[in-house]
C-alpha cells in the first residue's frame, strides 16, 4: 500500500533481466508444479536494462501470482524476452503468456485501477496491478496486457534500452 501511496525511489543500477526473471521463479516452482502448471522459460534475448532489481521482482511476483490463480485446473506459463521497437524507442520487451482463464474486455478496462480484484475477499488487494503499472512508469517503461476469456493472457513489460 506504501509504494502505491507514495513516491518510492527508483535506485537503477545495470541488471540482466534474465536473472531477475529467474529469481522471481524460484519460489514460485513448486507452487506452480503443484498445479500442474508448465513453466517455459525463453529468455535468450534478454539483455541488461537499467532497473530497481527489487522493484522490478515485485512486478513479476505479482504477474506470476495471478498467473498462478488464473491457472486453477493446470496449464502453461511461457516467459520469453527479446528486444523490440515501439514508436522509434527500443525497449527489451519480457512477455508472462498463460493459458488461464483469460480476462474479460470489461476486466481489462478496469484492472490497473487500484482496489479493484475479482477475487476473494481476503485473497487479494486489488493493488498488485496498480502498484506494477506505477513501478513500470517509473522505470520509463510500459506494461500492456492482451487477453481473450478461456484463452489465457500475455503480460508485457517494456524496459527502456540504453537508459533512455
């Protein structure tokens, strides 16, 4: 709730996203294997970006959460990481693909918007997607998400190349 209400400071330094990718995953394996959930990992164009490394993991701790609620009866989690080019910036994109439940085109209007969660009372704040929204914004980068309902939903993450 603190870093949602309030300016955290963004302490960059140079990281490869490949590892912080890989220590968000490791207390998130067996949970997910648990499930019967599949984790692919495809992260051979990741790259260093300037990032909180710390704040960052919040961000996939919680795409990796609701990845893992959205995936109640098994499934598969693909990660990939690969430099891309939007409006002339390049951004190294890293991709959360499930195939969850999907989200509603209603639920996506909304999900970034703090307190809001489909989920129970006392299972979520409502703030894990807001909060990750602002720690992207912070970083100059983007996060999107694209989703069709029975599907799954794809995550992504852009983080600015060469500190811009």
């Amino acid at each position: 709730m603190l870093t949602y209400s309030r300016e955290t400071p963004v302490h960059r330094e140079r990281h490869n996203i490949k590892d912080v990718v890989e220590e968000s995953l490791k207390p998130y394996k067996d949970k997910f294997e648990n499930k019967s959930i599949v984790i692919s990992a495809e992260l051979n164009g990741a790259t260093e970006v300037m990032m909180d490394r710390d704040q960052v993991r919040e961000v996939f701790n919680n795409i990796l959460s609701n990845a893992l609620d959205s995936m109640a009866d098994g499934g598969m989690l693909t990660i990939s990481c690969a430099p891309e080019l939007i409006q002339s910036r390049k951004y190294m994109a890293v991709h959360f693909r499930d195939t969850g439940e999907g989200i509603s085109e209603d639920n996506i209007k909304v999900i970034f918007e703090p307190f809001y969660t489909t989920k129970i009372i006392g299972q979520g704040t409502g703030l894990g997607l807001p909060i990750s929204k602002k720690i992207m914004e912070d970083h100059g980068g983007i996060i999107a998400v694209d989703s069709a309902v029975g599907k799954g939903s794809t995550f992504s993450l852009y983080f600015p190349l060469n500190g811009e």
